[in-house]
C-alpha cells in the first residue's frame, strides 16, 4: 500500500517540553471513503482535544510530540461530501521517544457516538482548599442506562494522591405508601381502563356515609390480597370530611373510638401540630380529591380504612392510597370503588403524630392522583400520572406543611429524618428511578422542599394542581427549566452550609449538617453529602466514572500544596452536565465554574 506520510506538529496545551512520542495512524480501505478524519483526545488532564484532521484513503497521518499518556482515537471514513460513511475508534498508550502505530479497522457501520469534554483548572489549591466536581447525565427520558465517563485530574507523571471511594447499599425499606412494584402494576391497570374508555363508568349510589356507626363493610387490601371486614366507627355527625373504619379482629376493632374521634378532629379542623385541618391544608396548597358529585362512591368524605399490620402488608406499612379504587369494579378487578386511604393501626398509638403525617402524606396522593389522572372523574385520554419522585416529595412536603417536621417541639418526624439522612449518604442515584428506599423519599423531598423554599408555596401549587405531568410539567407550571433547577439543586445538597454560599443555593432552616431531637431517635446529626475524595491531587491514573440519568456524582479535591488543579472530564454519548464548586477555605464558598 502505497504511503504518504503527513507530520503534524501539534500545539497542545502542555508545550512539548516534557516527555513525548509519536502516534501513527493508517486505516483499512473501506469501499466508498475518498479520506479519513482523525480526532484525538486525552484521557489526562490539560491536553487538546484535536478535531477534524484528515488524510487521503491511500495515505497515512502522523502527530508528532504527542505528550506520554494514554489517548483516545476516532477515525471517520467519508465520502468525497464528507459524509461519514464508517467509523472506528480505540485507546492508544504513547510512549516517549517511541512511535505508537494505529491502525484503523474493522470499521463499524454509520456515525460514531459523541464524545463530551470538559475542562475545569483552579489556579491554586492549598492545604486548606477543596473543589468538587459535580456532573449529571440528563437523560432526555427515564432510560436506565448508565453512561461511562473518565476524570483526569493533573499531571498522570505526578502520581502522588489518594482516592477515597465511599460505598452504601440501603435495604432499609419503610413506606409510607404502596411499593413501587405494586404502585406501578395498579397504575398499569388503570391506564389500561382508561385506554378502554371505562374510566368514566359510574353507577353506584352513596354507600359508606349511609352506614350507621357499628355496621361492617368489607375491604379488599391490594397489599395482602386480603378481604377485611371493618367496622364504621363514628356517627355520621361526628365527622365533617371523613368516614373512619376499622378492621375487625377477634370481635374488636384495631382502633377505639376515642383513638378514630381524635383522628377526625385533627384531618377535619384542629390538627394538634398544625394549623386548621390536614383536609384543608392539603386542599390549600396540592389540590383535591375527586370531589365533584362525591367522587367514584358518591360521598363527600374521604374514607379512612385503618387495619392491622398483618392485614395491611406488615408493620413497615404506614398507609398507602390505590389508584384502582378511582375506577368502577368492571373496570378494575377488586376496586373497592371509593376515595379511600388505607392505615396502620398499629401507628396510631401515644400523640398520634405518625399516624396524623401518614394520613397527610396519603392524602396528598389522591389529590395528586386526580389533579393528574382522575381529573373530577372525566378521565381524559392522554393524562398521565406523575413521576413518583416527584408525587413522593409532595407527599413528604406535605408532611411538613401540616406540622411534622423535623423540628417539631414534640419530636422530630422519623421518617423524613432518616429519608434525608439516606438520600445524604447515597445522593448518586438516578432521580427519577424510585424504588421505595428510604433514600428515595428523601431525594423527592428534599428537590420539592428546594423548589418551594426557593420559589415559595405558590411555584409547589402550580406544579402539583397542574394536569401536567413530569419535567415538562414541571418547566411548564413553575417557568423554571427544569435542568437548570436540577443543576442548582445538585450545588445545594453540596453549598447549603457553607459560608457565604449564594442565597438561591440554600434550604430555609434546614441544615444537612444539623442536629435534631427526632423520635425514637433522640438526638441525632444529618451527615452532609458523602462523596467520593481525592486527598493530595493530583492522580496517577484518570477515574473511571459512571453517569446514571439524573444522577448527580460527587468527586472532591483537598489537600492540595499550592499547585493549579487540572481537571479532565470525558463522557461518550451524550454531553454531561458539570460544574466545580471551589471552596477557600474549606466550610467558606468562593466560587462555581
């Protein structure tokens, strides 16, 4: 094969000083291509990314001082048009006063895959100085894949830091709602009611406040695949929005009457931890149920089923709303065909605080659920239920709204407690992959939490009462882009207790280092964001990191002596999002690049 040898002295960003060597790079024929273009980048730190250089189909290209380290190539075959017809691409070590030799080939079909680069450099890093990377994939739907990445940081000569990795691997599972295995099924069901045009069907009289207090009524528990008979525990006068029942076992009911009176008051008009009711405060600030006519049974209450833990799908269940229920029993098998929330009533014991936040958090679903869905029973085609990431942080917001919040004067709420605290020790999963961990709950808290401290409660209003569903909903009802507000949201988990960080990166009175007197806890201490740390960059080799969707990575730099900080990040595919967060001195922000 004949050769014409093309040498090209590169300007890279290091100079040619320091150690170096030659890259060669020649290519199978390939029917169709009149050239070749070679793009080359770094796997390190500080280096070019060099684009768009090419060579004849019966040539080779040389690059001459090409600094000592690992890099990447990508060569194109085109036609005469410069359209790529076939690519190649693969990872070269160049080696000083060595020439490397690629040869390109086979070629695989069609255009390569893109490849992001960003460079981030602080002129200084001290002894008392940290900077953290942080960078999201953001996945333009809910895929699951995850995206591979590397981070070069400094001179790969140096080889002087350590790499601190932080591992955690939550089983704790406590719901405050359906699982989301069983969650997704139900919304399945009903969307495929919908799709059939049965939504709407509706033919049943009042039936649950007609019920004298005393009468039974029996209730399919989706949970335990359990039908439970449960006894009306209040006269109807006694309540204004609510119907309460309870499970009968061995001839008694799992709640006394005074214990079902108490929770009335508290939902209907005079919650001991809030202001008003919970009925109205949800109402407030998330919408309503299905209340036009009186929903799917006809009533004006909401139905409150109160079971047993065995019954209700064991004692880790606080409560849960089913979709199913909005839909007629000819549509939905087992629909017990009603505004119904189910609880544990083994949780309403002492002050009733865990049971009164349950009964706020479930109730917050059904509102959502035909705010979205539902919508007065008309059921339209195309609505779509929300992300439950999102639908789980309203829940939790309006937990808080109602009272039960981490700092409640009788003890701190639990379950957001440790919601927080998990998010805070395993922050790098995907955002919108819920699967009922407790670190789950905690990542949809705290983004609401930021959306309705930093916008107030009126941006939290517009998104929750809105038909629109999901990231567009969300940029739709708030005007934010909801990348943008995701990116900041990212820098606050990080910057919210620094000094001097910029007010739009702040929680109101929320410190993710603050103590808390919560219950069943005592005095207990939020961790901060746990990331991964390089101590006394920079490192001998790159890092190989992993971009979930939506999942934010964390890497920390300290410990520096003074020297510039050369970061390197590459991804394929797609282009990430990325910021670094300089902190001078350590606890006192200076500045985001």
């Amino acid at each position: 094969m004949k050769r014409l040898l093309v040498a090209l002295c590169l300007l890279w960003l290091v100079g040619c000083t320091e150690s170096s060597g030659n890259l060669e790079v020649t290519s199978d024929s390939v029917a169709g291509a009149s050239l070749f273009r070679v793009d080359v980048w770094a796997q390190e730190p500080g280096r070019d990314l060099v684009e768009g250089q090419t060579f004849s189909s019966d040539a080779s290209m040389t690059f001459s001082d090409v600094p000592s380290g690992r890099w990447s190539v990508l060569v194109q075959a085109q036609d005469s048009a410069g359209t790529t017809l076939s690519h190649f691409r693969a990872d070269v070590d160049i080696s000083a006063d060595r020439t490397t030799t690629l040869h390109a080939g086979p070629f695989r079909p069609g255009l390569p895959d893109s490849v992001s680069q960003t460079g981030f450099t602080v002129d200084s890093l001290g002894a008392n100085d940290a900077a953290t990377l942080v960078a999201f994939f953001p996945a333009p739907n809910n895929t699951d894949a995850s995206i591979p990445g590397t981070l070069g940081v400094g001179d790969a000569s140096a080889n002087r830091g350590q790499l601190t990795r932080v591992g955690y691997d939550e089983t704790t599972v406590a719901h405050r709602c359906l699982p989301a295995d069983l969650m997704a099924s139900e919304m399945m069901a009903c969307n495929q009611a919908i799709a059939r045009g049965q939504a709407n069907l509706r033919s049943l009289p009042q039936r649950f406040e007609e019920l004298a207090q005393g009468d039974t009524q029996d209730f399919f528990v989706v949970t335990s695949g359990q039908t439970v008979t449960c006894q009306k525990m209040l006269a109807e006068a006694s309540t204004v929005h609510c119907v309460i029942f309870a499970e009968v076992v061995n001839g008694t009911p799992v709640l006394t009457a005074t214990t079902a009176q108490s929770i009335a008051d508290a939902f209907d008009s005079n919650n001991p931890f809030g202001t008003g009711g919970i009925y109205d405060r949800v109402h407030q600030v998330f919408g309503s149920e299905w209340s036009d006519s009186g929903g799917r049974d006809g009533d004006d209450k909401i139905i409150l089923v109160y079971l047993s833990s065995s019954s209700i799908g064991g004692s880790g269940l606080f409560g849960f709303f089913r979709p199913s229920d909005e839909l007629a029993a000819t549509s939905v098998s087992n629909s017990n065909e009603g505004e119904i929330l189910y609880l544990n009533a083994d949780k309403a014991t002492g002050d009733l605080f865990d049971a009164l936040a349950t009964l706020a958090h479930e109730f917050q679903h059904m509102c959502h659920y035909n705010q979205k869905v539902a919508q007065n029973g008309t059921f339209p085609s195309g609505a779509v239920a929300d992300e439950f990431t999102f639908d789980e942080g309203l829940s939790v917001l309006s937990e808080q709204l109602n009272g039960f919040t981490l700092e409640a004067a009788s003890g701190g709420n639990n379950f957001m407690f440790r919601a927080v605290q998990q998010f805070l020790a395993d922050p790098d999963q995907p955002f919108f992959t819920f699967a009922s961990r407790l670190r789950d709950y905690g990542a949809g808290y705290l983004l609401i939490r930021y959306l309705h401290d930093r916008e107030g409660v009126a941006a939290v209003t517009a998104f929750a009462t809105s038909t629109q569903s999901g990231r567009a909903g969300f940029t739709a009802t708030t005007g934010i882009d909801f990348q943008e507000f995701f990116t900041d949201w990212c820098q606050t988990n990080l910057v919210n207790d620094l000094t001097g960080a910029p007010t739009a990166l702040h929680y109101d009175s929320l410190s993710l280092t603050g103590s808390f007197t919560i219950r069943d806890l005592g005095n207990s201490t939020l961790p901060g964001l746990t990331i991964d740390t390089v101590k006394n960059p920079p490192l001998d080799e790159a890092l190989s990191l992993s971009f979930g969707p939506w999942a934010p990575t964390y890497v920390r730099f300290e410990g520096g002596d003074g020297s510039s900080l050369n970061l390197q990040l590459t991804a394929s595919t797609v282009e990430l999002v990325s910021n670094l967060v300089v902190e001078s001195p350590v606890g006192t922000y200076s500045s985001t690049q």
